[in-house]
C-alpha cells in the first residue's frame, strides 16, 4: 500500500532530528506515528530522591511524554547531584541533566567545545538555595563553628560537596584537621541527624526541600548564617549570589542569609534543535504540573530563563525564547 504523503513527511522529520544525536542512540524510523518525537527515548540524571531535581524530573518525564507524545515514559534516575549528573551527560548515559550553575562552567572548561556531548543549556530554572542545617540545640551559628563537629559534605560525585568545601574552605576548615567529615547525600544526612549521628550537613536544593521540611517536622532545626562568607565566595566564585531564607521557613522563626546557585537543565550540543525546542516548550507549559511537584518551580520565569551564563543555551532553546519574544 502507498505510504501517505503525511507519514513520508513525518519519516523525513524524525530521521532528521536522530541523525544528529548520538545522544538519543540509533532510533527505528517512525511509521504511522502522530508525533515526530514519537520513538524518541530519554533519559533524566536527577538528584536524591528526596530533593527538588528527582521531583521535578518525575513531573518533566510525565510532562514531556504527554505534550511530545512520546510512546515512552523518559526515564528519570536518581543520581548523587550535579557532578554525577554531568559525567552522565558526557557518557552518553543522559539525554537531559538537571545541573548547578558552577559545577556546569567546570564541565565546560573540561569538555571540547566540538564534543557533540558538550552541555548547552534548555533553561536556567530555578535557584537552589545552600542550606547548613544543624539540629536547634546544637551551639552553632556560623560554619567556622563547626570545628571539632560530624558533618556531612554531601554525596561524592554531588555539586553539594563542590559547594561545602568552599564554604569550609572560605571559613578556615579543613577536613582533614578539623571536623570529621562524612560524604551523605540529602537521604541518609535527614536520616542522620534524626538520630543525633551527625551534628550538621550541607545540602543545595530549593526551598522547600521536602527531606528538610520532613527533618524538622520531627526534630527542630536552624540554619547557619552564611553572612560572613558570602563576600569572599563570591569574590572567587562570581557565579554564586547572596540571599535570604524568609522567616518561618522549615519553621525557622528568623530569616536567614544564604547563598543562591542557579540551576540549569542541560543537554548535550548534539541533540536536534527541533527536540530541544520542543523540550523547552514542554517545560514552559508544565509549570503548574511542576509546581505541584515542587514549589520551586514557581520561580520559573521565562525572561530569566535565558540567564545561564557561562553554559550557552542550545540553539533549539535560542529558538524557541526568540519565538516566544517574536511571536
């Protein structure tokens, strides 16, 4: 039976759009299917799975699947954070990565600009806030307060320990003198603390994060002001900001100052721009669903959505922002 003109145009869209990316791996020609995007299989390198990046990539994949009419699901991994996150997407074992703003300019330096894997990004979405957290009785109020303490650094691998060993760094700390330093991820450092095992824990990720606010419905907590360090951070480290936890937060009576990671969802050069535009179209048009999953997905702004110096965003996304600008 002669193939329609529809399913041939069809054919041709989506042979375009897979043989630019490695990425996505070597996909069957679609025959029949409504959607261009239809045999596309994806992937999504998260978080734990009590933060922000594993609820929003949860909510993205049901998203994207419903409004790119995908056959399948994406598959959304729980990872150890950021730096996982971008050894992934150089693998070629992650189609799209959630990633903080400065372990995304390490990657960059590190990978060929002509690497079709190199990170471009769909958007900047949110910003994570860095929480130190300590149990309310513990006699902390800044980090250099936790000489002589048990600390979690983060997970190995995570952009949460980049982040700790700057501040601790920055406050005149070193792991290997003076505190016991422990490598937990956002699950098992809640855990932890619940059970007076550690003293204090560093953890990047928006506000709320339910493993937090899950913390402190069962044991009261504060977090460390960061205000001393944010000046000499930032004057080594420019992509970081300066903010404020609103008082009541995580039932913290006072406001807090913090410091702001941007955070970006990447993707490597080489995926099709037709798919990364799509992807970003997705993400805009879902933001209720996201918030659902997570209140920082509130703050996804389209005009800031473009702020993801130093990763350039990927040329779909460009199109689409410009689309969008110029209707």
């Amino acid at each position: 039976m002669q193939a329609r003109t529809d399913v041939v145009d069809r054919r041709r869209v989506l042979r375009g759009l897979l043989s630019g990316v490695a990425a996505l791996g070597a996909l069957p020609a679609v025959s029949g299917c409504s959607s261009p995007f239809a045999q596309v299989r994806l992937t999504l390198a998260t978080g734990g799975t009590q933060g922000v990046y594993y609820n929003l990539g949860n909510a993205l994949a049901d998203a994207w699947q419903a409004r790119l009419d995908l056959d399948a699901r994406p598959t959304v991994l729980p990872t150890a954070g950021s730096v996982d996150n971008l050894e992934r997407l150089a693998a070629g074992a992650a189609d799209v990565v959630f990633s903080q703003v400065d372990t995304a300019a390490d990657q960059l330096v590190r990978t060929p600009a002509t690497d079709p894997r190199v990170p471009r990004a769909l958007a900047r979405i949110y910003d994570d806030v860095v929480h130190v957290v300590v149990p309310a009785d513990f006699p902390a109020t800044t980090v250099a307060d936790l000489r002589g303490a048990r600390v979690s650094v983060g997970a190995p691998d995570s952009g949460v320990r980049v982040v700790a060993e700057r501040l601790l760094a920055a406050a005149g700390l070193s792991a290997a003198t003076d505190f016991q330093a422990l490598q937990l991820g956002i699950n098992d450092s809640v855990a932890a603390v619940a059970r007076d095992e550690i003293d204090a824990f560093f953890w990047v990720g928006g506000l709320p994060t339910r493993g937090v606010t899950e913390l402190a419905a069962v044991r009261p907590i504060r977090l460390l002001n960061l205000e001393d360090l944010i000046t000499p951070v930032r004057a080594a480290f420019p992509a970081y900001a300066a903010g404020t936890v609103p008082a009541q937060s995580y039932g913290i009576p006072e406001p807090v100052t913090v410091l702001l990671v941007r955070n970006f969802l990447l993707v490597g050069a080489g995926m099709p721009d037709e798919l990364a535009s799509a992807l970003v179209k997705g993400l805009f048009a879902a933001q209720e669903q996201l918030a659902a999953a997570s209140p920082a997905a509130l703050t996804i702004d389209l005009r800031a959505a473009i702020g993801t110096q130093p990763v350039p965003l990927h040329p779909g996304a460009e199109r689409f922002f410009r689309e969008e600008k110029d209707p």
